[in-house]
C-alpha cells in the first residue's frame, strides 16, 4: 500500500492548463479515430492511381485494422512503463510520419506498410489518450465534462471521417486523406508538449510481460484477421477457420500467461472487475453493431439512393451531433446522478430504437421524415453509452494499471469492429441472395439490395439490445463514485 501513497498526494492539486490539454488531447484522438474511415470513402480512387488489384484493396483498410487492434494491448503497457505523456508524443509524430508515407505512395506495398505503421502508432497513442485524460483531471465532475468530451471525440470520429473523406477526396484528392493528418499531429503535439503535466512517474522497475505480449498480438492479429477474411473469403474458407482456429488457441495461451507472471501485460483483475469487464463486453456488442449500420447505410445512400460521397457524409451528420450533445449533455451531466448500469442500458436501447427505426427504409425512403430521426436518436444513445464507456475503463484502476485497462476499451472497439464488418456482411449478402433467389431472381436490384441492408439492421438493433441487456445485468449497482 505505501507504494500507492505518492499518487494520492499528487492527484489533489487541478493542473491550471487541464483544458486546453484536453483539446489536444481529444484532438489526437479524434485523427486516430476518423482515420478509420476517412480512407474507405478515398479507397476507388486511390486504387485507381495506385494500380491496386481487386484482391489487394481490403488490405488498405485491413492493415491499419490489424496493426491497430492487434498492438494495443502492448500500446497501452508500454505508455505506463514508459511515461504516458512520451508514449503520447511519439505515437503522434510517428502517426504524422506514416501518413506523410501513406499521402506520397506510388505503389501497393509502400501504402500498406504506410497503413500498418499508422495502426502501430495509433496503438500507442490511443491508449495514452485515454489514461492522460483520467489522471489531468482530479475533480470529479470536471472529469465527467472531460470523459463527454473525449467520448463525443470518439464515437463521432468514425461518422466525421465520412464527412472528411468525401470532401478530400472530390474536391481535392485522395492523398490528402492522408496528409491531413500531418498538421493535426503536429498541432496536437506542440499543444500536449506545452500542456500535459505528468504528475507520475514511469512505472520502469518492473520487467514488461515480453511473451504475453507477443502472445496477445499474435492472438489479436489472428482474430481480426479471421474476421476480415471471412468477408471476403467466406466463413467455411481454409485461411479463415484456420485464422480463427489459431485466434482461439493464441488468446487462451494469453489468459494463462498472465495468471502466471509477475507482471503481466493485462492484469486479470482489471477485466474480472465486474464493472470494466462488463463495459468492455457491452462496447464490444455494441460496436459490432454500429459499424453495420455505418457501413450499409453508406451502402444505401450511395448505391440505392445515388447519393454522392460528399452528400453521404454530410447525411450522417445528424449522427454526429447527437453524440455530441450525447456525450457532453446527456452522459456528462447524468454520469454522477444516474447508476451506471441504468444509464448505460438506457442509451443503449435508446440506440437500439434509433436502429429499428433504418429497418423501414425503402427505395424511396424520405431522408428528413426517416433517416435523419433515426440517426439523431442512433447518435443520442451512442454517445451517452461510449462517454460512459471511456470513463467507467480506467475508473477505479491502480496507476500503474490505468494504460492497459484505456487500452482494452479501443481493443474491445477493433475486434468488435472487424467482426460487426464480416458478420453483418455475410448476413447482409446471405439475406439478398435468399430474397432474389425467392423471388426466382426477378426482384429489382434496388429491392434486393434495400432487403440485405435492413436484414442487417435488424441484426445490429438485435446486437445492441444484447450489450444494452448485459451491461444492466454486469455493471454494478449503485452511482459512479471518483476516488
């Protein structure tokens, strides 16, 4: 206990420049996050100028998706060995590099190593975030507006990067995709140099837990990649069983590991916390289930509705803001008020009607009278939820621990988000297939299509449901209490 004595004396003074340290330090957060589909709107005409097969352009996204989630883990473990505040800085000048490497490819392989550094250094500076944001802030209800901000930052990013890519992309050119990242990095990185103050010191005395490490990486990398090949290569396909198969094993060997050593890379008692682990299985259902929705209504509004890709972002607009007012109203002010398993399965349902609402959509769907209700509501419960997330992950953690257990928050986001992306797509095209098939392939393609994309809607809203359920039956009972 008496090593635990120097943080509480260092956490009771509020650091003068704490705001603005939020701002960069949501602001990197938000490049690392927006980067995850900024590129998917800019992938045809990058394949274009590239010369990208057909078989190649998954791997575009799936590298930076690898990286990123099999990495993060060890991100999140090394920022708390290492210093939180230098692990911060060097995950963003090395992210800025990777995507000043990505913007100036001329070829296939020199993009996808570019892709695979920026999820590595995502991995490191994603999880610093997170935990830098937990210990600036020592007032409890600073915090909450703090964790509503980030949390806004982090839910919207991925629907903001649709916005941001559709305009890059048709106004200037894809490579600039890339190279925005370079003033964002390097702003963000100026201002935390200025103003994050760590009051803790590096946790280097103890040696990092190298064979987990490598262990959950491998077992990390296998299972995002076994998701991702299940899109594109079927689930009974030899790689993708295979995949999976070697997912399972890897991540068991993990969990034994870390029973075992002195210090391991995720500390057992961080996800069997009743409260964590229930938040990290909740966000993980329920990212399974957002990113079908932002996928197939991409889908929709593009291919059905002959949308462009400019007019598709700003259509997800709605989305954005109501995280925002989400995050930073909802959850921000009833955080402290509300227990937390409540208002966590309140904003999840509260998602799950935003869901069901997309499932009514047709060809001719009105946008203001069905889609924009939907995903205002969508947005309202997804912001609450991830705001609520962000701040129950590191809560109640020792200092040396708060890193991994920020890590396993973006780690349960990544594979939910390779899986929601195989999943609901195998769903979505088996559901077409059977709808043209029944209608003796004399369905309009429209109909066909518009069918595949509400059938996953119907799954995602199912989804949701579940993490919203689970997290009113896991989560403890009772307010959130600050230390």
């Amino acid at each position: 206990m008496s090593a635990q004595q120097p943080e509480t004396t260092e956490r009771a003074p509020s650091d003068p420049a704490r705001w603005r340290a939020l701002l960069f330090i949501a602001l990197a957060q938000l490049m690392v996050v927006l980067d995850s589909t900024i590129v998917n709107i800019a992938l045809p005409s990058m394949q274009e100028s590239l010369h990208i097969s057909d078989a190649d352009r998954q791997w575009v996204v799936t590298a930076y998706a690898l990286a990123f989630g099999g990495l993060l883990l060890l991100g999140g473990r090394i920022g708390d060995h290492w210093g939180r505040k230098k692990a911060f800085l060097t995950g963003l000048l090395g992210f800025a590099a990777a995507s000043a490497l990505g913007g100036a490819a001329q070829n296939t392989t020199v993009m996808l190593g570019a892709r695979a550094l920026q999820g590595a250094f995502g991995a490191l500076l994603a999880p610093a975030a997170l935990s830098l944001l937990a210990v600036t802030f020592t007032d409890h209800k600073e915090r909450a507006k703090a964790f509503g901000v980030f949390g806004a930052v982090s839910g919207g990013g991925a629907a903001v990067g649709l916005v941001l890519g559709g305009l890059l992309t048709e106004y200037l050119d894809w490579r600039w995709t890339f190279f925005i990242n370079v003033p964002i990095a390097a702003l963000a990185a100026l201002g935390a140099w200025k103003t994050v103050h760590t009051r803790r010191r590096a946790h280097t005395a103890a040696s990092l837990d190298t064979t987990g490490a490598v262990v959950a990486t491998l077992g990390l990398v296998a299972l995002v990649h076994g998701f991702s090949s299940a899109e594109t290569n079927g689930w009974t396909a030899r790689i993708t069983v295979a995949s999976l198969v070697l997912a399972v094993v890897l991540l068991i060997a993990f969990a034994v590991v870390e029973t075992r050593h002195r210090n391991p890379l995720l500390p057992p008692h961080v996800v069997w916390d009743r409260t964590r682990g229930g938040v990290y299985l909740a966000l993980g259902l329920a990212t399974i289930g957002m990113f079908g929705l932002f996928l197939f209504m991409t889908y929709y509004l593009q291919t059905v509705r002959g949308y462009s890709p400019v007019l598709s972002g700003l259509a997800f607009l709605p989305l954005v803001a109501g995280m925002m007012i989400g995050s930073t109203q909802i959850g921000a002010r009833l955080m402290l008020r509300v227990p937390a398993r409540v208002l966590m399965s309140l904003s999840l349902l509260a998602t799950v009607a935003g869901i069901a609402s997309l499932t009514a959509i047709g060809r001719d769907s009105s946008y203001a009278a069905l889609i924009l209700p939907g995903m205002t509501v969508v947005g309202l419960g997804l912001g609450t939820a991830t705001m609520l997330a962000m701040a129950l992950a590191p809560h109640g953690v020792e200092d040396e621990d708060a890193g991994v257990a920020s890590a396993m928050i973006n780690t349960s986001q990544q594979v939910g988000g390779a899986i929601g992306t195989a999943l609901l797509s195998s769903i979505a095209a088996g559901a077409a297939h059977a709808y043209s098939t029944a209608h003796h392939g004399g369905a309009q393609n429209d109909l066909v299509l518009v069918h595949g994309y509400t059938t996953a809607f119907t799954w995602a809203a199912a989804l949701v449901a579940l993490a919203g359920v689970l997290s009113f039956a896991v989560l403890r009972p009772g307010r959130l209490h600050t230390d």
